[in-house]
C-alpha cells in the first residue's frame, strides 16, 4: 500500500514536471516571437502569381502589416490592442505600402484589411457579385435582422432594395422626412436644450442626438413615435416615460449593442455556447430581441388588417405602408425584418456624425463663425425672395444651399465615420488591384476610419479638420469619390438614406448652432469612443448651453 501510494506520488510529480516544461517551452517559443523574432505581413509583395496556399508574405507584403504569429495569428496583437482597435489598425495600415494588410485569427479564419481605394472600388463594384455581407455576418445578426436589407444578400437583398429605392427617390418620402424633423425639433429638441441653457444644466448631447435620431427613423419606418426624447426631459424630472414605446427603444438599443457584441468575441464558441444554455449577455439578447419583435408585429398586424379592411393605406407615407402596398413577398415575419433594418440603419448613424461635429466645433470657434455667415446669408436672402415665410426653420431649398455647412459635416464624418470599418465575405479566390491575394471564404474589411487619416489620399493635413477641403472656387460643397470617401458605402449597396442624412443633420445643426452657443465639459480631451456597428463616445457628450443674442 506504502508502495503504491509512493509510484503514485512519482507518477504525479512526473507529470507535473512535464506539463510545467511544456509550459516553459511554449512560454519561450512565444516570448522570441514577440521580442525577437515577431514577424509583420503586408502586401507590398503585388505578384500576380497565385499559389494555392499563398505564403504569408505573398499575401501581405513590405514587413509592415499585421503581426502573424504561428497558430495564433493576430490574436496576441489584436488581444492587447483591443481597447484601442481603429488607432491600431490604422497605425498599421498607414505604414503598409498599398494600405493593406493581411489578418488572421486563430484556425482558419483568414482576411484582408484595407485603405486603398481601388481595392474599396473593386470589392464594392467591379466585383460586387464576389463581396457579400456572407454567412458569417448572416449569421451572427440573423437573430435581430433576419433576412431585412441591412442582413441579406442575393435575390432577398435586391427585392428590398428596388423597392425603398423608388420610395427613397420620392418627393412625398422627402417632405414626410422634413416635417417630421420640424416637428421633433419644434416640440422637443428645442425646448429640452431651452431648458437646459435656463437652468444651467449639463446635458449629454449624443444622448439627446440619438434619442432623436430614434423618434425619427421610426416616424419614417412605420409612423409610430416612440417619444424617447420627451421621455428623457420626463425620466430627469419624475423617471416616468417607461409606457411601451420607451421599452421598445431600450430592447432595440440593447438587440442593436448584444448583437454587434457577437463580431468581437475572439472565440466565437463562447457567445454559441452561452446562447445554447440561454445565460448571460445572449439571455440578455434573447429577450430584447423578443421585446423588439413584438412591438414591431402589434403595428404590423394591425396595418394589414386595416389594409385589407379599407384603402387607409393609401395615405399613410411611412415605409411600412408602402412595401405593404408593394405587393411582393409580404408576409409578416419579412415585413418585420424590413422595417428593423432601416431603423437600425437609420439609428445611430445620424446621431453619431452630428456628436463628433459638434464636439470638433466646440474647438473651432472660426468655423462656427462661417456657418453662422451663411445661416445669416439665407435668411437674408430669404426675406428678399419670400421664399419660406417661416422664419423658425430652413426649407428644404435654403437646406439645400448651405455649402458651407455640408462641408464642415462632410468633414467631421472623414475623421470620424459613424460606420468605422465595414466587412464582406469573399466567394471565390481573387486579386485585388493593388495584387492582394484574398482566398474564398476569407472577410475583406474596408477601414473607412484608416482612409480618413490617410496622406496619400488627403495630403499632408490629414489631421487637421478643414471644411475648405471641400469647397470649389464658387464656394460649392464637392462630391467625393465614395471610393476615397467610403462613408455612406459604395457602388450597388450604396446607402440609400444619404441624402435624407443630410437634410437631417444639416437641419438639426443650422437650428441649434444659431440658437445656441455649445461649450463641450473637457472638450479639449477628445472623447472616447466605443467599438459597436457605429462610431459612438464611450461617455456621451457633456455640455453646457448658451442661448445666442439674436442674429
Ligand atoms: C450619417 C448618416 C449615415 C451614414 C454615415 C450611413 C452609412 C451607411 C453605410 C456605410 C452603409 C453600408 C452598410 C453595409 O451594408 O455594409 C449604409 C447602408 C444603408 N443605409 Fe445608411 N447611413 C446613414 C444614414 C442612413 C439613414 C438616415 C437611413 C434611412 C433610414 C439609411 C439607410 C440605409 C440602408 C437602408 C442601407 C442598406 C443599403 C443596402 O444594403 O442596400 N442610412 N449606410
């Protein structure tokens, strides 16, 4: 028994022995890769040759790309630079001589990352067939999206996109969006700021943004007002406003941020198994996403029944109403999704610009100066032409010939673009144009951020916010190729709500900067953001109010 007891004590201590050696081992091996011997890929290497297996510096090129490691790929970098990802990559990026990069994950996930724009115009149009969302992004927002716009590909896609194309083409969708930012602006942003600036308050701007942004894409999506910015003036005087509209937003904030979550799991196992046994942010998931659907059927059902019972329809312009009227594919379930998309696309991104815009303001105060020229300009000019005899807010032309004011958003959105980074499956093996290899099945990520920064593509100020960048001699707001300005996309699956962005934002912005004067708490610290679909501040937008003389 002595014995026994004392080949077992040796066999443990052996096995102990061993595992710690293996672990020293492997603790060397990798410490000379990353202090000695840390191996960069990029992809100066522009041979046209593919190998089937490509090596790694076929694929990426010039030694300044991403760090590969040996079975773990870009995990240790991508691990200890996660809090920092858009600095990082684009640091990375901006050293690689095409401005792409190979990335790999552990196993077999493979990618490209790039900041080229004749790659971002071959991905996005030359080869379009070639670059889906793919099962992978399919998959992970299947849960939220299903098969709406924002989340499909092929046939699906393009039936959804022919639709609200011509829709988002009409002038009665365009009028419909105006009012609704008129009224929203007259009846709640206004006088929520109008209090802020009597009392002296700090308010958090990006919230106020986004509850807006909220209030209005769902007016647009399927006429319903979910009151979110009344109910924050409510929940800061009495926490009420929980009725179930306010629910709703939170559940599609919450659906929105858990499944964007999905992409940064660095073992993807871990968000699977978590939704198999229903525990934790995928419990969380769960049940916003039930809260979301069945806000969204409630309308939904009871827009059909009113549809087949009278031609009520008929008057309604939201967007709801009008794939309803179009009748193609409209069962409940995709009608549903449809209207999710858009407001999830419609959401964040507007709130998004407008936050970076006014936080760069709050620095410029020349800047802000020449917009309050050319606000003062229109409404001068207004009075001569009597074009709109509401003094109060802009119309849809004089919106249209703020140049000035089109160029300083232009310019906050090339620093910071609401959509930071976008990423497509590749189908089948191809070169880019810069002689890339991408391999079927790899994720090819265009940096709209890392483009932004770029020298080569904005010249030696790339840093520096200069709304005369985009200003012609006549003084005319330019277009930008989207290939070098891919912020609302490109080529077929271009944004379709780029234009009503605009008037949006530039209306919300004209309003407000001629009423107030915005001074950002610590604005000379530029804020945190927080990686999700979109470019959000990690702790909102502190700031203090001033009401203008009048102009
Ligand atoms: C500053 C504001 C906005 C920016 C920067 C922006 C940017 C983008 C980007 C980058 C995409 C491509 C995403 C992808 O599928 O890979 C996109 C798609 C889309 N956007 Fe916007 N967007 C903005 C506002 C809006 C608004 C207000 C709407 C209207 C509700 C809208 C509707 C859409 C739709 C429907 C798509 C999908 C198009 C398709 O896949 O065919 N967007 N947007």
């Amino acid at each position: 028994m002595v014995m026994e007891l004392f080949f077992s004590i040796q066999i443990q201590s052996l096995l102990c022995l061993l595992l710690l050696l293996f672990l020293l081992l492997l603790f060397a091996y990798f410490y000379l890769y990353f202090v000695g011997h840390g191996r960069h890929i990029n992809i100066k290497n522009s041979t046209h040759k593919r190998s089937k297996q490509p090596s790694a510096a076929a694929a990426g090129g010039g030694g300044q790309g991403f760090k590969i490691y040996p079975i773990l790929g870009a995990l240790p970098e991508f691990l200890y630079n996660r809090h920092r990802f858009l600095e990082w990559t684009t640091q990375v990026l901006r050293r690689c001589p095409t401005k792409t990069s190979v990335f790999r994950r552990p196993g077999k996930v493979h990618g490209i990352m790039t900041a080229n724009p004749e790659n971002v115009e071959h991905m996005l149009k030359t080869n379009f067939q070639n670059y889906p969302k793919g099962d992978r992004f399919n998959y992970l927002l299947q849960d939220f999206l299903g098969e709406g716009i924002f989340n499909s590909d092929g046939e699906l896609w393009k039936l959804q996109r022919k639709t609200a194309s011509y829709e988002f083409n009409t002038k009665s969708l365009r009028n419909f969006v105006l009012e609704n930012v008129v009224v929203e602006m007259d009846t709640r942003l206004l006088p929520t700021l109008e209090d802020a600036s009597r009392r002296g308050y700090v308010v958090d701007l990006q919230d106020i943004l986004e509850r807006f942004a909220f209030d209005n894409v769902c007016k647009l999506a399927f006429n319903v007002d979910p009151a979110c910015l009344n109910s924050m003036a409510a929940n800061n005087a009495t926490n009420a406003g929980a009725g179930a509209e306010f629910e709703f937003m939170r559940a599609f904030e919450d659906a929105a941020t858990l499944s964007s979550g999905r992409f940064m799991y660095a073992f993807p196992i871990v968000w699977q198994i978590k939704k198999l046994l229903g525990v934790g942010s995928e419990r969380r998931l769960r049940q916003a996403i039930h809260t979301v659907h069945k806000f969204a059927d409630n309308i939904i059902r009871s827009r059909m029944e009113a549809n087949s019972s009278s031609s009520s329809l008929q008057n309604e312009k939201d967007l709801l109403s009008r794939f309803i009227a179009n009748e193609e594919n409209n069962s409940p379930e995709f009608l549903r999704d449809i209207i999710i998309s858009f407001i999830l696309a419609g959401r964040d991104t507007t709130s998004s610009a407008l936050s970076w815009f006014f936080w760069l303001l709050s620095s410029r105060p020349d800047v802000q100066n020449s917009i309050l020229k050319e606000l003062q300009a229109i409404r001068i000019q207004n009075t001569n032409t009597g074009e709109n005899n509401n003094t109060f807010y802009f119309s849809f032309n004089q919106l249209r010939d703020m140049q000035y004011l089109q160029a300083a958003i232009s310019e906050a959105m090339r620093l910071y673009p609401p959509v930071p980074v976008d990423t497509k499956a590749c189908l089948t093996d191809d070169i880019m144009p810069d002689g890339t290899f991408v391999g079927k099945d790899w994720f090819v990520t265009y940096h709209t951020y890392a483009m932004g920064r770029m020298e080569t593509i904005w010249g030696k100020n790339y840093d520096e916010y200069v709304p005369e960048r985009w200003l012609d001699d006549d003084g005319m707001c330019c277009q930008e190729s989207p290939f070098r300005f891919p912020v609302f996309h490109a080529g077929p699956r271009m944004c379709l709500g780029k234009d009503m962005a605009y008037i949006q934002m530039k209306s919300i912005a004209a309003t407000v900067i001629e009423r107030f004067e915005i001074e950002v708490v610590d604005g000379d610290k530029r804020p945190e953001h927080l990686l999700s679909l979109t470019l959000r501040m990690k702790t909102g937008l502190p700031v203090k109010l001033t009401k203008r003389e009048r102009l």
